[in-house]
C-alpha cells in the first residue's frame, strides 16, 4: 500500500476519534481481533451453577441424573469427576428434552489445559443472538417458554460476565432487565458497560477569524461543526469498512469460491477400517467435513474444528456437525478416554448431515 494512501487513513481515523462519539464503539470492538487474548477459564462450581439453573424443568430422568451427579462432584471437591460430567452433558446435547439455551451453552464449553472455557462467539451464534426476533428475544430461543427466556438468558448472562462482560450485558438487556443490577438483587452481577452520555457531548465553538486589511475588516462566515462533522462521519464509516474487510470477509465465507490450496486437507483414510472409538469419531469427523465441503461450506486450512462448527450452526445441519465436533474435540484434544457409546453417537449424528437435504 503506497505511503500516502496510509497516511490518508491515519488522518481520516484521527479526525474520526476526535469528533465522533461513534469511533468509541468502533474501538472497543476487538471480538474478532484474532483472539489473541486467551479466554479466562471457568471453575466447575460456576459452570454447574449454571447448569443446573438452565435445567431446572427439564422432563427427562438421564438429565436430572447427570445433574445431580455433577453438583454431587462439586460439592466434595472433586473437580476432575465434574469436569467429566459436563462433558458427559455435553455428548447428551441432542437429547429433545434438553432446552434450546442449555444445549448452547454446553456446545459452547470446551476443556483446556487449565480448564473448562466457553467461547462467547459460538454461544452468541447458537443462541441466535445477533438475529434476534422482533420481540427481542435471540431466534434460536423462540420456540422455548416465554417464562423461561429470561430466566436463562439472566443466567447466561451471569456467568458470562467471567469471561465476555459485554456478551452478557447484551443477554441481560434481551431478558428485559436493565445492564446495571439493582443493589443488594442476588442472581444477577453488576455489569456496567462503557457507555455514552450523549448529552455531554459537545464542540468545541469555532471562532470567526478576522483578517485586518487598510481599509478595516474582512470578516468570514463563521463555520458550523455539524457542517463538515456528518460527511468525516460518513468518510470514516468506508475507511472503517475497508479496514474490517477481513471480519466480511468471514461472515461471507461459505457463499464464495476457494481458491486453489485454500481449502484444508485431511490425512487421507488409507481404506483401513476405524476400530476404536477415537479412531470411529475421527473418521466420521472427517466424513462431515467432506459432506460440507460439497455443500459449499468448506473448512479452511486456518480453522479449528469449532470455528468450522460454528460456520455451520445457521445450516440444517448445524447442530448435527457441533454434536460431532464436540465429540471429536473429546476424542483428539481433552484427554479424556471416549467410549463406544460416544462412538455411536457420532456415527448417528453423520448419518443425519448425510440425510439432511
């Protein structure tokens, strides 16, 4: 990029800070700067909480059973066990009976190194949030009961506000209560997200300079900021877009053409016929990911298996390819010994995406 054209966007932003109230949120959106920053984990006891709280209700023994368990483990301590049976949740998440929220926030966990994690980006997108329906409420919860909407989202929310402040601030203002709790409420944390008072805003007044001549004066009309300050608005608004290009970029992912050697390959499966579980999960993994491809949502040599779960959860086979994905990441990266019921599992949910029209 020639040097000028650089120095002309520096000057645009600049003048963009200076004089627009807008450029504050524009800067404070670093969502998908790269994740750079690592994403704090949660301990057991907070991700039961939820849980349970999100399964309250819930009309189905297995559920109820796994709950119980969990809280069990986490009130002896035995952090290990719990993490274990969140996991165990987490298989169970195609289960019917389970709710919509529930089922998000559960293919939204994952396990690392120092702990259980959730990605606010997956859990933003399996909720619906950012194409909610006219009342407000995120569209994957739509069909849930409207007395339970809030009192989920009021729980998302709390628990977010460990990891992603401004996710949960959004969550809680879709539940209909207010960003900030009121004092001494218990349930609901205090989140107060930066904000703009609009009536202390202001420009500074431009005075009208006056050029001295032999004759007297030579006065100019005096300038108005809301004059030129719409136009830098609208300026800063394109240099904004074409510096953001990337983030369209993979919005628009699926819809375009790959170009050649863009498209990630997997190990070739050599014909040999999987046998263990982990063995079956990855092999069905795979078979998804090739399905997908040929349904123009290919998986990029740059994406995780939760970043490709994730383009795929606006699709019909969304939730059939994060059931898999989910077990897959139990499979390959948890450490944890899978077992041929989650074998089965898998093997079912790759016969629904080859079934899925």
């Amino acid at each position: 990029m020639p040097r000028g054209f650089k120095l002309l966007i520096a000057l645009g932003l600049l003048g963009f800070v200076l004089l627009s109230p807008v450029a504050t949120v524009f800067a404070a959106d670093d969502t998908n700067s790269g994740n750079l920053t690592p994403i704090p984990t949660l301990t057991p006891e907070q991700v039961a909480s939820a849980l349970t709280a999100l399964g309250q209700g819930t009309n189905d023994s297995s559920i109820q059973q796994l709950l119980q368990q969990l809280n069990s483990q986490v009130s002896s301590g035995n952090n290990a066990a719990a993490s274990s049976t969140i996991l165990q949740l987490k298989a169970d998440s195609n289960n019917p009976n389970m709710s919509a929220s529930m089922k998000a926030l559960l293919q939204s966990i994952s396990e690392g190194k120092n702990g259980l994690t959730v990605d606010p980006q997956l859990l933003s997108a399996l909720l619906g949030a950012n194409s909610p329906t006219p009342n407000g409420v995120p569209s994957n919860l739509r069909n849930e009961s409207p007395s339970r909407i809030p009192v989920d989202l009021n729980t998302l929310a709390n628990l977010l506000q460990y990891v992603d402040p401004t996710l949960a601030s959004t969550l809680l203002g879709e539940a209909g209560q207010p960003t900030q709790a009121v004092q001494g409420q218990k349930g609901i944390p205090s989140i107060t997200p930066p904000g703009i008072n609009l009536n202390k805003l202001g420009l500074p007044a431009i005075s009208t300079p006056t050029f001295g001549s032999v004759g007297g004066g030579v006065s100019l009309p005096a300038l108005n900021p809301a004059d030129f300050v719409f136009p830098l608005l609208v300026a800063a608004a394109i240099i904004g877009v074409f510096l953001s290009r990337n983030r369209f970029g993979r919005l628009l992912g699926s819809q375009k053409v790959p170009a050649a050697g863009e498209v990630g390959e997997l190990e070739p499966d050599l014909g040999l016929v999987p046998n263990t579980p982990k063995e079956r999960i990855i092999a069905i993994f795979r078979k998804s990911v090739r399905l997908m491809r040929g349904r123009g949502v290919p998986k990029f040599r740059h994406e995780t298996h939760r970043e490709f779960s994730s383009k795929c959860s606006e699709r019909a086979e969304g939730e059939h390819i994060g059931t898999i994905s989910s077990l897959y990441e139990k499979a390959v990266f948890s450490g944890t010994e899978v077992t041929p019921s989650d074998a089965t599992l898998a093997e079912r949910e790759g016969e629904s995406v080859e079934k899925t029209p």
